[in-house]
C-alpha cells in the first residue's frame, strides 16, 4: 500500500532521473562534436564534464569576470563584477540553429532595454569561424557588442557546453538566471523587468 504523497515523490525523481540524462547527453553530443578542436575536451572524460557542469556559475553565484576584443577587435570589454545595469551574457555560435532562433529576441530585447541594461554576445570563435559570425552578426542585425572567446576562456570560466547559453546579471555581479537553451520572449521580460526592478 502507497501513501498519496509517494507518486508526487516518484514522478519527481523519474524526472531528476530524465533531467540529468539529458545534460549527459548534451555534454556528450558536445564533446563529441568538438573533438578535433584544438583545445576540445576529452569526449572520454564525461565524468569531469559532468562535474564541471554541477560547478557551473548558477543562481546566486558570482558572475565570473573576463576581458574579450570586440569582433571587428577594435576594443576589448570587460565583463562581470558590479555594474550600474543589469547585464545579458549570451553565448552563441553561427553554427547553432538554435541561436540563429533565439536572434530576433535578443535584438530586440536590447532595443527595447537599451537604457537598463547591458547585453554581450560571446560568440564561441575556438568553435565557430570569424568569416561565419561576422555574416552572421550582420544578417540578425546584432547592434549589441559582439565579443569572440577565441580561446574559449569565457565559455570555460562559464562551464558552457551547449549553445545558446545566457546569464542574466544583477547589478551586483550575481546571476539571477542560467538559461540553456532558447526561451520565449516573454519569459525574458519577465525575467529582466524583475532584474531591472530590484
């Protein structure tokens, strides 16, 4: 016999079970992919990828900081510690579907925020081509800054594995949000008019 409160307990472990799988297997497909790059992780080490991913900066974490050039590598920003707006770190690809879909919004988050936030497109150039995201960069319209991790130090320190990936940032330099994967629009504002408003 089974009290009424065992099944919520079950499903609820049935989907941490399914959740973790899904992040092997997204680490897995990653490392995978990224084998022949110069500095690409072992595919054979899931097991230190995996535990890199439990360190990775999450809510209520400091955001890590980093200086990277600018695409066209006429200035270098820095990125992370206290700021007098909340920052966007978005890292991204010209390879991934998914952030070529997530584009609009973040083009159109920054137009609309412009004045209470910061927004920094990563892109991931020890993974991506430079030719690639600048077409890129002009097709979506970027006007945001767009920074290149070319040797993938940002992404590191972020313990990114997956595209796209972003950090949203109080004003502090704590993150209020890890978000992997593409949301909708509306869960954004929902997300920055909080941030904006604290």
């Amino acid at each position: 016999m089974t009290r009424n409160g065992d099944v919520p307990l079950k499903r609820n472990i049935v989907i941490l079970a399914l959740l973790l799988a899904a992040v092997v297997g997204v680490v897995v497909m990653n490392l995978d992919k990224d084998k022949n790059a110069a500095d690409a992780r072992d595919p054979s080490d899931i097991q230190d990828a995996v535990s890199q991913l439990a360190e990775a900066p999450k809510k209520g974490a400091r955001a890590p900081s980093f200086s990277l050039a600018s695409l066209d590598g006429t200035k270098t920003y820095d990125v992370g510690g206290p700021s007098d707006k909340v920052t966007i770190v978005n890292f991204w690809a010209a390879w991934c579907g998914p952030c070529e879909a997530e584009a609009p919004d973040l083009v159109g988050l920054y137009a609309k925020y412009k004045g209470d936030i910061e927004l920094y497109a990563v892109n991931a150039t020890n993974y991506d081509k430079l030719r690639e995201a600048k077409v890129f960069v002009k097709e979506q319209g970027f006007t945001m800054p767009v920074l290149t991790d070319e040797k993938g130090t940002a992404g590191d320190l972020y313990k990114v594995f997956s595209y796209p990936t972003s950090f949203i940032v109080d004003r502090d330099g704590v993150v209020l949000e890890r978000i992997e994967g593409v949301i909708e629009r509306k869960q954004w504002e929902q997300y920055l008019d909080k941030a904006i408003r604290s």
